[in-house]
C-alpha cells in the first residue's frame, strides 16, 4: 500500500484521532526521513500515552519531529495547507458529522498531498455465514440481520457514528474536492477455525466472552433496544430477536468448546485514498 499511495514522497504525517497510533506507526517508516509527525486525538489520555509507543518504535527520530496534540477532528488545531499525508483509522465512523472531518483534514493537507483514511462495514460482519448457519432458517438469518440493521439506524441517528461508512467513503472523499480516489479492501479477516490459537484469534475469542460477561457492546440490553427502537423496531421484535441471539451465542460457544466452529469472519475494512488538488495555474 506504501507504494500504491507512493507514501515516499511524503516527508510529513498528520493522523487525525491517532489513539495510540497503532495506525501511524505502521506507515511512518514508509515516509521520507527525516519526516515530521503529529498525532491528534480529542481524549487527552491517548494524547499523554501516545508517544511512550511512538518514540520507542522510533529512537533514531529526533522527538523534535514528532508531536502529540489534543484537539476535535472537526476544529484541527493545525495549520492550513501544512501535511505531505494526512490520515484516519476508525475515526470517522464515530462521527455525528464526518465530512466536516474530512473537510478539516482536507484544510490541513497541502495542495497535491495525500489523503488516507480506513473505516469499516462493521454490518457486513453479521451476514458472514460460519459452521453454523446452515442450520439457520432463511426467516431466522433475515431477523437477525433486520435486528442489527435497525441497531445500526438507530446509532446514527443518535450522533453516534456510522460504523459502515466505509461504503460511504470514497464519495465523501469526491464532496471534499478530492481527486485521484482509490478504494483497496485490508487483506485481514477476523477469521475463527480450531484450534483457535493464533493470538488475532485468541484475542477475538477473549472479546466476545468479555462483552457478554460485562454486557457490553452487542449484549448491552438497554442500549441495543434503545437504538432497535429509534430505528422502528418494536419491544416485541427486540426482545424475541434478542432472545435469539443469546441462543445463538451459546451454540457458537459451544461448537469452539468442541472445536467444530470456523467462519472465515467478513471484515470489510476499506483504505480509501485521494489527492488534495493543486491550484490551476493562471496564464492570464
Ligand atoms: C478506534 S480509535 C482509533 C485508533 C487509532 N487509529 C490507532 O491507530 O490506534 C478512535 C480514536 O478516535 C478518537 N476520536 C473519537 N472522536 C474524535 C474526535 N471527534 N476528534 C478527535 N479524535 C476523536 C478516539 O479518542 C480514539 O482514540
């Protein structure tokens, strides 16, 4: 991909709701040394433990090159016109307004500069069939994907992110007045098959026993109802539905107890790229 965005040319790098710049610390040794890097975020304790990681990753680089900033994606407290790249990586599908994101780091960008930003279809995770959706019935997988469908309505039209705008990328990217755009899907999938012991899969087994432990994220009851009901589904839907779910949870656990669960997992993560135009030269 480095080459792809020819990330070479770039000697400056602003990444836009860095975290702990897991994202950032994969490209910057694509760019230009000596190459400038700032981090953004608006929670101050990523910016705080950001850079222990980022500097480690990198003792050659003078810490004079690198900077760690708070600030709200859509009010970017840097200058205009003054990154080679500017990135995101599941930012924006947290955002009630993500093109006034993009709009932001589109102002930061400098003219002729690249633009990178990976986001999800994370809906597209429920229709991935596994070991044991065979014995599903057609009504049963078509419930279920309404059930989540409206989940997913229900969050946006709370404010709180789209968390498949990755379909909706590249023509943000076109409103923002970006040119060269290019779509590439990431080649890792959150794949489960026995004996499950990878760390990616471990770790993706230890998070789904940890949200239904704490009932969290898809098993907190009252906030998975709330948004079902936002977006038109009725308490009668929600709780056969996810009475269902709950079910089918157990079975899933119990076939990886068994060791006879696989699903190769979906996962759809676009990288989605684009350049600031440069101003037209006037001959008049
Ligand atoms: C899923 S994490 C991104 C992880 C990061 N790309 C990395 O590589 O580690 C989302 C990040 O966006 C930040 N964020 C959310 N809303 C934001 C906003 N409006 N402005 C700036 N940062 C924001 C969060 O604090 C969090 O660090």
């Amino acid at each position: 991909m480095a080459a792809r965005w020819r990330l070479g040319e770039a000697s400056s790098l602003a990444d836009i709701g860095c975290g702990l710049c897991h994202w950032s610390r994969l490209l910057y040794p694509y760019l230009r040394a000596p190459a400038r890097f700032v981090g953004v975020d608006r929670e101050p304790r990523w910016v705080a433990e950001a850079p222990g990681p980022f500097r480690r990753a990198f003792p050659q680089v003078s810490p004079d090159l690198l900077a760690f900033v708070q600030g709200d994606a859509t009010a970017i407290p840097l200058p205009d016109n003054s990154f080679d790249a500017v990135t995101c990586q599941t930012v924006l599908m947290h955002l009630a307004r993500p093109l006034d994101a993009l709009r932001e780091m589109f102002r930061i960008l400098r003219p002729g500069g690249l633009m990178v930003c990976v986001e999800p279809n994370n809906l597209w995770n429920h229709l991935a069939f596994n070991s044991l959706t065979a014995g599903q019935t057609t009504e049963a997988i078509v419930r279920q994907f309404e059930f989540w469908l409206r989940y997913h309505r229900g969050k946006i039209a709370a404010g709180q992110g789209d968390h498949s705008i990755g379909d909706l990328l590249p023509g943000y990217f076109a409103q923002t007045g970006l040119t060269e755009i290019a779509v590439h899907l990431a080649d890792r999938a959150a794949s489960l098959f026995p004996p499950y012991d990878s760390p990616a899969q471990q770790a993706l087994l230890q998070q789904e026993l940890q949200w239904m432990e704490s009932a969290a994220g898809p098993w907190d009851r009252e906030e998975v109802c709330q948004h079902v009901l936002r977006a038109g589904g009725t308490a009668i839907f929600f709780e056969t539905v996810f009475a269902e779910l709950l079910e089918k949870f157990q079975r899933e656990q119990q076939a990886i107890a068994a060791g006879t669960f696989s699903t190769a997992g979906g996962t759809i993560n676009y990288l989605v790229s684009g350049r600031k135009p440069l101003p037209v030269a006037d001959h008049s």
